[in-house]
C-alpha cells in the first residue's frame, strides 16, 4: 500500500502526550512509523516513544534540557499541551499555552527544521476572534524572547483571572502561527493551526465546571450532539503535518461540528468575541469567576453535609 502520510522514520516531536488529543496524536504517529519525541510534566500510559522527556513547558529550562535529548534534525512538531486556567494562575497557563509554542519555534524548529518540515499548533475554538483583536496581541506576538513575553503579558497576569489566560494565549498562538508561516514558508516549512471544539479529555471536568454542565459543554460543540473525541482531534493534526497536505500552510482548522459556521450564519450567540485585556472586563470577570467558585464550594460543602 502506498504510504501517503509519509511519516515512516521522520522525527516527530509532541508535546502533551500523556493524556487526550496529544496522547492520541503520538498513538497514530507511532501507528503510521514515527519515531516519536513526546514531551509532557506527567508521565505517559502510552508506549512505543522512541524517546519520552519529562518536561515542565511553563519552564523554558525544562525546554533547553529537552532539546538537548531530541534529535538535531526535525521533521514535524506538534504543539498539543495545554491548560485551562481553571486550576493554574496566569504565567502558567500561558507560558505553556503560548510562551512555550514561541519559544520553541524560533529558537529550535527555526535552526533544526528543513525544507519539508512542519508544526501544527493547537489552539482552541475559544481563541478563533484573534483576527478581531490583533491590536491587543501586537506587543505580545512580535515578543522575540521568552523575557519579553513575561514582561509584556506581567500587568496582564495580576488583573485577569487565569482562564482569560487561556483565551488570549490561543488568540496570541492563533496569531503567531499565521505570521510564522509567512517566515517559515520561504524556508519551504509550513505552519498551521488546529482549533478544536469541545472534546472528551482530561481537561473536560475543567470546561464542565466553567459552563455549568455537561449539556452546556455539548452546546459548546456545534451540531454534532457530543463531544468530539481525542483521535478526531488527532486525526487533523497528523493530517496537516503529513505530506497529504504539502500545498497547506498558514491556515485556522476549526474542528467543531459547524459552530463556527452557526455562529458566522448568526445562529447562534458568540460569547468569544469579548476583549481578553481590556482592565474592566478582566476585573468584572475576575469579580463574577470568584463569585461562582463561591457558589460551588458552598455547594459542595452542602452536599458533604
Ligand atoms: N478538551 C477540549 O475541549 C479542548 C478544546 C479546545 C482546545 N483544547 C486544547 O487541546 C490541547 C490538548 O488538551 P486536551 O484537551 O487533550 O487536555 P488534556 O488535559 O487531556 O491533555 C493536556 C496534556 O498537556 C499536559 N500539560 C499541561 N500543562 C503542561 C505543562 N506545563 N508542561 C508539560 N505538559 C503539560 C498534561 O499533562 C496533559 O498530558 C490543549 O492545548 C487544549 O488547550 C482542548
């Protein structure tokens, strides 16, 4: 059988493999003849790495130690880890949200990549108005050093509550991939970008508890009537880094079951086009977050009793 794919002996590298969409992702690399570089802070369940590094991504040291380990040459990288904000202040959600993805791209994949080579990002639904709010991403997208990103997103980290770091660090990635491809793609390396809709994973609890149910979270996932799963997540990351899609770059891939289409079509209510630094809706929305957490707490606590 012909193999299309092309992805027999390349050297892919992915981060946040030992749960949901990157831990799917690494599975079908493997399937499809990979040697696969996975990258997470948990230790996987999944086996057959050609290597796995523990490697803390809000850390840039842990990223210098990791790519000490991986290969010289690389073929395909795959930006997956990720995390919500609903249980990591803001500088950790997004130095690995965003910083990480930045910091790796131009300081390895631009020197060790070669014509032929491709990253895909995940960023998320939740981030797809970036194009709407390129004036509040500038400062931090044309960030070149990992220093720069802190010192411009610092003000940022103390007023906003640490799920809007997850908005405005997919709008930044969102951003950054479509400018990087511009960069990349003289260099005969192409970027794009993932954008999932709800999904199945270790980080649905997280998504359930912000929506108030899981019915809320379903709404969340267009047409479909369910949450995707982490291999139909999969399945377009491998695809867009494959030599199937060789004349693809620089493109936003929502996998959402017609959600976006819904909301284009003005059928449904896009509650994604808020402001992600404005100081009043951060301080409105930190006010109202720490309200529901109230709730919940006293909720649970009712239950316990
Ligand atoms: N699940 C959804 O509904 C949904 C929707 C849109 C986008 N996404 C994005 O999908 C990507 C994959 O997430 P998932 O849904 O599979 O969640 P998940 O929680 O199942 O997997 C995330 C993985 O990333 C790893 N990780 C988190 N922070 C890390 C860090 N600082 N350093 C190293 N590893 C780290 C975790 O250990 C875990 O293995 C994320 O970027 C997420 O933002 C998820």
């Amino acid at each position: 059988m012909k193999d299309y794919f092309g992805y027999k002996d390349k050297i892919c590298v992915v981060t946040g493999v030992s749960s949901g969409m990157g831990e799917a992702t690494a599975k079908i690399l493997m399937e499809l003849g990979a040697k696969v570089y996975g990258l997470d802070m948990n230790s996987p369940k999944l086996k057959g790495f050609t290597s796995f590094i523990k490697c803390n991504l809000s850390h840039k040291k842990d990223i210098d130690e990791a790519f000490k380990i991986i290969p010289e040459k690389i073929d395909s990288f795959f930006g997956v880890a990720g995390l919500s904000g609903a249980k990591t202040d803001y500088r950790t959600t997004f130095d690995c949200n965003y910083t990480a993805n930045m910091y790796i791209t131009l300081k390895y994949l631009n020197k060790r990549m070669s014509k032929g080579g491709s990253i895909v990002y995940c960023t998320s639904t939740a981030g797809q108005e970036w194009k709407k709010f390129k004036r509040e991403q500038n400062k931090v997208v044309h960030s070149k050093t990992w220093k720069e990103v802190v010192d411009n997103t610092k003000k940022l980290a103390n007023i906003a509550p640490s799920t809007f770091a997850y908005m405005y660090s997919k709008r930044c990635l969102s951003q950054f991939a479509c400018e990087q491809s511009v960069v990349f793609a003289k260099k005969g390396i192409r970027i794009n970008n993932v954008m999932p809709g709800s999904t199945d994973t270790g980080m649905k609890q997280e998504f359930q508890d912000m929506v108030g149910s899981e019915e809320g979270l379903i709404a969340e996932a267009g047409l479909a009537g369910r949450l995707a799963t982490s291999k139909e997540m999969a399945f377009p990351m491998v695809f867009l880094n494959s030599e199937m899609a060789s004349f693809i770059s620089g493109i936003d891939l929502a996998v959402d079951y017609d959600d976006t289409c819904l909301k284009e079509l003005g059928l449904k209510k896009n509650l994604e086009a808020v402001s992600a630094t404005n100081p009043i809706i951060c301080a409105i929305a930190k006010k109202m977050l720490n309200k529901s957490a109230n709730n919940m707490k006293a909720l649970n606590a009712g239950k316990e009793n």
